[in-house]
C-alpha cells in the first residue's frame, strides 16, 4: 500500500475491514525511555507491573502482566537524558500478515529477530505522523490463569447486588497493594495529521472506528472530526472498544505528533480503588480520577510516572464487534469525556 485515501476533515464512514489488510490480533506493549530508569522502575512496581527480564548492557527492562504477553511495557535508559515514546507493539494475525506489514512502504526496518521477551520477529513501521508502528510474529506467550493474579485480595467471592445475593457466607477482603496488571489495553495520541494517520490506521490495517467526536464551528456550521476511538476488528469475536484513540491536534501545536497516554486494565474496581490508595501512600503524582469515561465505559485512573507520562489504570471496558456500527457525534468537551468523577482538570490529562 502506497497511497492513503485521504478525506480532509472527515473519517469516511462506513469503515469496514477487508482480507486485503493487514490483521493484527491484538496490542502487546509500549516503549518509553526515561531518564531515570531507577526512578521509573520503583514506579513501575509499584503501579502493579512485574519484571519479566532485564537487559543490563542495553539498560532495558521488560514488564509484564498476569495475562498472555510476556511483556506489556518495554522502559530503556534514555541516552540523551530526554524521555521519549518509542511506540506501540502488536501481534500479527498470521505470518502472513506479518510479511505484509514489513512490505508496507511506510517499513522502517525489514523484519529481523525480537530480541525482547518470548523471541520471535519483529518489524517497524511508522505512521504518517511518524509514530511507531511495531509488529511482531511467531512470540511466545505465557499461560493465562484461570483467575486474576492479585496482591490486594485475601478472600473475595461474587457481587452482592440489592436484588441478586450471589455471595452468601463468604466475606470480602482485601489489603493494601498494587493493582496487578493484566494486559496493555490501549494508547492514544495527539496528532497534527489526524486525516492522514486515521487512513493509515484503517487502510493498512484491520482497524475501526468505535466512536467519532466531531467540533462544529458556530459561525459556519462546519464540521470536524476531532477524535476516534478505533478497535482491531475481530469479525463476530467481541473486541475491546478501542485499541487506539487519535486526537486532532489544535493549530498551534508544535511538531507533529504527542503521545497522549497508555491504559493497562486491571480486574475490577475494588482492585483499581485498591491500587489508587496504594498510589497516594507511596506520594506518586494523580492527574485524573478515579471516574467513569462515557465513550468504552471504562472506570479510569490517570496517572504522572516520573517521566512525565500520563498511564492509567482502568477497568470495566465496552466490547464490541463488527455488527457495532461506528457511533458518531458533537463533542462536549470535558461532558464527553466521563459520566462521573473529579472535574477534569483544564490541562486535560497529557
């Protein structure tokens, strides 16, 4: 695929996935560098990853979950004492596939050995906007457990409701600790070629659009499209609601992309209220939460690593498939963002 279908100001809907894309099976982890890796790294454990491994000459640790990945958030060294996105990793659908992506003429390397946790292959390609785009193929997984690996429950049985008492003789517990990460859910950007890196998206790949937020002009009437929430189209599998979310960059904004924020989910609400508390007592910085997000539903908690980063918390996320059609509607501003919650904080969450 050499040329995008560009339509300025406006997502082309309907969006649908085709064989002729490339089939991504699902988001695996994210790459950042940080100036203080030590610094992160007491972070890191303490938002609830676990260290799978770590390269001692490269200055790179590798985290993960409790879900199939074996790594969910690559952290390097920064080499320039600057912190600094690296992109987002997926896993390819086939072998197949994975050959398409690294024939794509966006590739910036050609597919070569992964060298992080599990093996495999790996190849690079970016964005109009020049994010990082990383597929991989043929790595290994762990083995899911039957339930949620936790460090804050002692004993927990089922939901008592007020009309549905499932949980009888048995008693909720809990105790202080890390809310345990289960999987990579999703990241966003900020983007100054918001029309171009959305065909990118959905062109090249089996991405679409969940949800559209367009602004309307009051003088003219004019609309656009100034968000979208896009999930990895599985067919009649149920998905994630969105796996990547663009945003449209305002005008004066410098450069021509920013990394919004990366989510992790987490079991469930207690286990997110959980880790906030845990949070707070260890004097990390909060920038937005804990609430409940309109579009994906998601319970969400944003938080500031050491770097400055904005990575959150969630729980609680909508599932879709391809009998959803893309919803589309006027943005509200911070009332399109959550239902409930503490007021949105006016320089947003990046």
């Amino acid at each position: 695929m050499t040329d995008l279908q560009i339509t300025p100001g406006h997502i082309p809907l309907p969006i649908r996935n085709s064989p002729a894309k490339i089939q991504l099976n699902r988001i695996s982890h994210v790459y950042h560098s940080h100036p203080d890796l030590d610094s992160f790294d007491a972070f890191a454990r303490d938002f609830g990853f676990v260290e799978d491994s770590r390269d001692e000459e490269n200055q790179i640790i590798y985290y993960r979950g409790y879900g199939p990945d074996k790594c969910v958030y690559v952290a390097r060294k920064s080499p320039n004492g600057r912190s600094h996105f690296g992109g987002v990793a997926f896993t390819a659908q086939t072998e197949e596939d994975f050959l398409k992506a690294s024939k794509l003429a966006t590739a910036t390397t050609a597919a070569e050995p992964y060298t992080g946790p599990g093996g495999g292959r790996i190849v690079t390609v970016e964005s109009p906007s020049g994010t990082k785009v990383h597929v991989l193929w043929g790595v290994k997984e762990r083995p899911v457990p039957s339930r949620a690996e936790t460090q804050t429950e002692v004993h927990k049985g089922g939901y008592n409701t007020a009309l549905q008492k499932t949980r009888k003789g048995e008693f909720q517990r809990f105790k202080p600790g890390p809310a345990m990460i289960h999987k990579l859910g999703h990241v966003g950007y900020v983007t100054a070629m918001f029309d171009e890196d959305v065909a990118f998206y959905t062109q090249a790949f089996n991405f679409v659009p969940s949800d559209v937020l367009y602004e309307e002009d009051s003088a003219t009437g004019t609309q656009t499209d100034a968000l979208t929430f896009m999930h990895l189209d599985h067919g009649q599998e149920y998905v994630d609601h969105h796996t990547v979310f663009l945003s449209r960059a305002p005008q004066d904004f410098s450069g021509k992309h920013k990394m919004h924020h990366c989510s992790f989910e987490v079991e469930d609400f207690d286990t997110q209220l959980l880790g906030h508390e845990y949070l707070l007592r260890k004097k990390w910085t909060p920038i937005w939460g804990v609430g409940r997000h309109v579009l994906g539903s998601q319970i969400f908690d944003y938080w500031k690593d050491p770097s400055g980063f904005a990575i959150e918390h969630y729980a609680d996320g909508d599932l879709v498939n391809e009998d959803n059609e893309t919803g589309r509607e006027r943005s509200e501003g911070a009332a399109s963002m959550y239902i409930w919650g503490p007021l949105r904080p006016e320089a947003g969450v990046a």
